[in-house]
C-alpha cells in the first residue's frame, strides 16, 4: 500500500503569480508499504507539533508532511524492528519444578523442561532376546543413581530392536530396585529427554540442572549426524573435553542405528580425499569414543520374535491358541519383511484390536 500526503492551495498573491505558478499548487510525498493514506490541507486541525498558519504553500505542505511520516509510519516501522529484535534475543530459561515428574523433555524454545505425566515404555519384561544389553544398562544405571562412576552409554544396531525401550526400562527398573518416587523433595532418578535437533543447546540445559540434588539420564532417541552437521562437536565438548566437562549428576544414553553416529559414506570420504586420512577419520569417529558402554543390538531370529509375541500375550493376557499365534505371527511378520521387536509389538496392537482387548502402553 501508498502512504500519501499532498498539499493543494491557491496561488500567491502578485503580479507576476498567474505566470509563475498554475491555478493550484500539489505537494506530494508517497512512501511505500505504509497502511495508511491521508491528504492534508494548510488548515488541518489534526496535525500536532504546534503547527501555525505561517506553513502555508508547498514548503509547509512538505513540513506536515514529515511529521505525520514520523507519527504513521516510522512508528509502526520500529515497532516491528523492536518485535524482531526480541524475538531473536535469548529466551529467559523457564523455571521448572523438578519434582513435578519422573521425566522431563527438554524444550529449547521456552528454554525450560516439560514434566511427563505418563511415560511410554515396555515393561522390562517384554524385552526378549537381548538379555546381555539388558544386564548391562541396568547394572550402569544403577551405580550411577547411587552415585557411583558410570559411563555414558551408547545403544546402536538393528532398528525395531528395543534400543530405546530399553534405556526407559532401565530407568523405571533402578527407580523401583532404589525405592524413588518423585513429589517428595527427596534425591531421586529422573529421564530427561532431549531431540536430536536441539544438540546444540545441551550445554545450557545441564547448566540448569548442575546444580540440582536430583540426578538425571539424558537421554536422546535415534542420535546421528549428516555431512554438512557440526554441532556433534558441541556434543563432544559437553561429553568429555570441554572446560566445565559432564555435571556429576547426569549421565548421557542415546540410541542410533549407526555406530559411529555418522554415515558410512562420510567416514569413507573422509578417508579418501583428506591430506592426512587417519586424522580426519579420527575427527569423525572420536564422538562415539565419548560413550564408555557401547551396547549393539542385531537383527533377532525366529524364535526370538515368537518369544516376543508370546511374551507380549501372556502380559496382556490375550486369548488365542499357540499354533494360530504361531502361524499369524508369522505371516504378519512376512509381509512386514522383518523381524523385530517393533513387529511384534505391531503385530499384538492389531491381534489386540480385533480381540477388542484394550491394552495399557503406560507401563
């Protein structure tokens, strides 16, 4: 839109007036994306600033004009610069109470956490076939809620099979060994989430919790790194390395498909066009290095999966016969092209929904 203002009057008085001046006089100012327009004469009552009769003509026209430029549109302009300029500014972190719940996610925007009512996890129970990992993390997990040296933990392997169930297991397992309950002011274990995409500001939220009596498992889903993405070195620094280094209340668990966190094509381009190829190898491999507990997890058997699916009936108690469940389990398995705890747990959601058996995924 236009932002107009002219001035529209007689000509001077004189001699001379009729030649050199036409009939009537325009003075104009267009500005543009303005969202108003407005035309204003010598006589106008509305404009401020002491206006007086002596800003007649073309000159006094101009004057006004500047005036009400400043009143309508700059205005508005440096409202909008001012609103830009907030919103780009660090958000003041959000005070939470950590005793609210057992888990957390980590909300960079309001630069705060966001209490989990109900966590989704399997029961400890329904985790078959990868029973080493699961000694493993508990017993890590478990030395460190009492305060004990433990490492960070690494969970990588076969999609669909319990990496990230397991690390919520874990949790819920030590809370209950340890007797913890959130709400009682007391120490206690919490799960504090993080998305892949907010990496960058890990280091401000262990900074809100340094401090805390509580101690927390960070914890990040399906963790890994692309070629052109760098913010794995400020993982890196917060890991190990870094001046401050790892808050003694936290500890670090992801999981990813990938075992060194980044694509195998990137490592092997590394290798192949660097001046000195074991360093730069060595550069993109040296995050994984920070995770002391490396737990990989690999494509189940047969048995295995029906182990699941049994498990899976016998905790939901859902009434069907074994050959059938076999025989089902199997061609669902089939069309799925896999095998794995994600199939399983899919195939029991569908046997569930035409058994009209409702099923608690709470844990």
């Amino acid at each position: 839109m236009l932002y107009q203002l002219s001035y529209s009057g007689k000509p001077r008085a004189g001699p001379d007036a009729m030649k050199r001046q036409p009939a009537r006089q325009t003075a104009c100012i267009v500005i543009a994306s303005a969202p108003v327009q407005r035309s204003i004469t010598p006589r106008d009552e509305n404009l401020s600033c002491g206006v007086t009769s002596r800003w007649h003509g073309p000159r006094g026209a101009l004057k006004r004009a500047a005036m009400i430029t400043a009143d309508h549109v700059l205005s508005p302009v440096l409202e909008r610069i001012a609103n830009a300029l907030e919103a780009l500014a660090p958000r003041a972190a959000t005070e939470t109470d950590l005793d609210a719940a057992e888990a957390f996610v980590w909300n960079a925007d309001a630069a705060g956490f966001t209490p989990v009512a109900h966590v989704n996890r399997v029961p400890l129970g329904l985790l078959q076939g990868i029973d080493r990992a699961v000694g493993q993390l508990i017993d890590n997990t478990d030395r460190f809620a009492r305060g004990l040296p433990a490492n960070n933990a690494l969970l990588w392997g076969a999609r669909g099979m319990g990496k990230s169930s397991l690390v919520k297991a874990s949790h819920a397992e030590v809370r209950r060994r340890l007797g913890l309950t959130s709400g009682t002011g007391k120490a206690d274990l919490k799960l504090l989430e993080i998305h892949r995409e907010d990496i960058s500001t890990l280091p401000r939220a262990l900074h809100m919790i340094r401090t805390s009596p509580h101690r927390f498992i960070v914890f990040c889903d399906d963790l890994s790194f692309d070629r052109d993405d760098t913010s794995y070195k400020s993982l890196k620094a917060v890991l190990e390395g870094g001046i401050e280094g790892r808050p003694q209340n936290v500890i670090f668990y992801a999981t990813s498909n990938r075992r060194h966190l980044m694509p195998r094509d990137m490592v092997e381009n590394e290798r192949a066009t660097a001046i000195n190829p074991g360093e730069a190898v060595e550069e993109k491999v040296s995050l994984s290095d920070r995770f002391g507990l490396w737990l990989g997890f690999h494509a189940c058997s047969q048995d295995h999966y029906l182990a699941m699916v049994r498990a899976y009936v016998a905790h939901y108690d859902l009434a069907i016969g074994d050959e059938e469940l076999e025989r089902d389990a199997l061609e669902w398995a089939m069309t799925r092209g896999s095998r794995s705890g994600r199939v399983a747990s899919q195939y029991i959601q569908d046997l569930a929904g035409r058994l009209g058996r409702p099923l608690d995924t709470t844990g």
